[in-house]
C-alpha cells in the first residue's frame, strides 16, 4: 500500500461517502472475521443494497486494487478480493478509535510529536505533516504538533509502519503556562471547521436514527444499509476530531451530540445488519 494521503478510502475522508469508501467498510466490519475474503458477486449483492450499482462496483475495486488495498484471490475459480495484509493492519488500529466512545480528560495531559527531517527528504516531512494531520494531531508551534496522551500507541504503531519513526520524538506533557487552555485548543484545532463537519453528519443521519426510534422490529436489509452509511460517514470523525476533553470544547458541542447518535445506530443496527450479511451471502 502506499503511504496514507490526508484523504484516504481507509479512514473515510472526503465530503460524502464514495462507492469505495462503502466497499472498505463493508470489508472491515465483515471479511476480516468471517474468511478475509469476498466475492465480487457477494460485493455487488451487498453494495447494491446501499444503492451502488455494478459498474461503481467494478470500477471502485478496480481502484482499491491499483492502491494495494485489496489483492485479487480465486477461490474455486470464483473471482474475488480480499484486503492486504497493510490495509487490515490500518483497520485494526482504526477499530479503537472507531468505537472509542471515552473522551480525554484534562487529567490525560498531551502528547506533543517534534519532528527534525533533512532536506534531501522532504517528501518525508510532508509526509510526517500529513500522517500527524490525519490523525487528529493539531498544530502548538512551528514543527511542534499536539494531541490527546492516549494517541500515544496509535501513533508509535503509524510511524513505525510509515518509516517515519527516526524523524520523530513523542512526549507526554502538561500545559503549565500560559494562557487558558480552552482559547489555545481552538488555535490548535480548527474547532469551527469540525463543528460544521459533525453538524453534516447529524443532519444526514438523524433521521436514520428517528425512524429507527419509532421502529419495533428491526428489518435487517434495511438496518444493514443504514449501519454501511452510518459508520462510513463517521470514521472519519474520530481521526479529524481525536477525543478532546470536553471541558475545553464550546458548550453543547456538536462533536459529542454525533457520537451519541452514532453509538445509539450502531446499538441498534449492528446486530441485524450482520445477520442480513450471514444469510445473503457465503464468505469462502
């Protein structure tokens, strides 16, 4: 796989949810427990219950190939794909973040990442720039970059993988001075950027979420669908936003009224959504 871009299939960035950011999704929450491996035909049936026709489909996988996300395998002469050892690698550590529904703690303190990289490499520094942005990291000082502490493994384990761990140092901090820490995490932040991205997601899944509320039974082609989209359209989320202490976030933050709505779907749809995928097709 290459190096991970600031907008990637993996992590879900990007405005509105692609065909292949729906097929990652769906090999995430399936394949890696049932086999690894999917065929093409299973794809389509599953993907076109979230109104993906066959020839997104086609043309998507054909792109998640070309990015080493999933290589190609043939199981009894039937063609199908399975996700690369590097793309299963990011998904693992994106299930923590993903379903990390704890915030940081002003107790927690920081994790500040200091980078030094020579300039016969500086692709590498803007690589460095890139994977930390990615990750939630906001920006203290020039080459300084600041986070919430419990990112500490998450980001040791990318910078390791990215070859980019001898250009880095990690430190756990303390704010001690000066300055109110709620008026510098919005300049570390953009805070106002990340309330408009959640406020998009509230308003594209809340109603999701009402008609399920008024649901007695759950229908599981529907509720599969509904989890797809949900859980495409928040993984990103956790990585723009990593987990700030909502003491230092504006009253009634919009960040933590969508975590609520997507725990609440995920509650109620995770369960009949896998049922739907157990029964409509054979994993191989």
């Amino acid at each position: 796989m290459t190096a991970v871009p600031e907008a990637t299939e993996l992590d879900g960035s990007g405005r509105a949810a692609q065909p292949r950011q729906l097929i990652v999704t769906v090999y995430g929450l399936y394949s890696r427990t049932e086999g690894g491996w999917l065929s093409v035909a299973s794809l389509i049936d599953l993907l076109a219950a979230v109104g993906v026709d066959e020839p997104a489909v086609r043309s998507s996988i054909s792109r998640l190939k070309r990015r080493g996300i999933l290589e190609a395998v043939r199981r009894d002469a039937t063609a199908g794909y399975e996700l690369s050892d590097e793309a299963r690698e990011i998904l693992r550590e994106g299930d923590e973040r993903i379903f990390r529904r704890a915030r940081a703690t002003p107790a927690d303190g920081w994790l500040l990442a200091v980078f030094s990289v020579p300039e016969t490499e500086r692709h590498k520094r803007h690589l460095l720039r890139t994977q930390l942005a990615r990750m939630g990291f906001g920006t203290a000082a020039s080459g300084v970059w600041i986070a919430p502490a419990h990112l500490h493994a998450a980001t040791e384990e990318a910078l390791t993988r990215l070859g980019l761990a001898e250009y880095a140092d990690l430190f756990r901090a303390d704010h001690l001075a000066f300055g109110d820490v709620v008026a510098k995490v919005r300049e570390w932040w953009d805070l106002d950027r990340l309330d408009e991205l959640y406020t998009t997601f509230l308003d594209e899944h809340g109603p999701a979420l009402r008609r399920w509320q008024r649901r007695k039974s759950a229908d599981d082609h529907e509720a599969f669908a509904d989890y797809v989209r949900v859980l495409t359209g928040w993984r990103r989320m956790p990585y723009l936003d990593p987990g700030l202490p909502a003491e230092f976030l504006p009253r009634d933050w919009s960040g933590i009224r969508a975590a609520e709505l997507f725990f609440e779907l995920h509650a109620q749809l995770e369960t009949p959504a896998r049922e739907y995928v157990a029964k409509s097709i054979n994993f191989g």
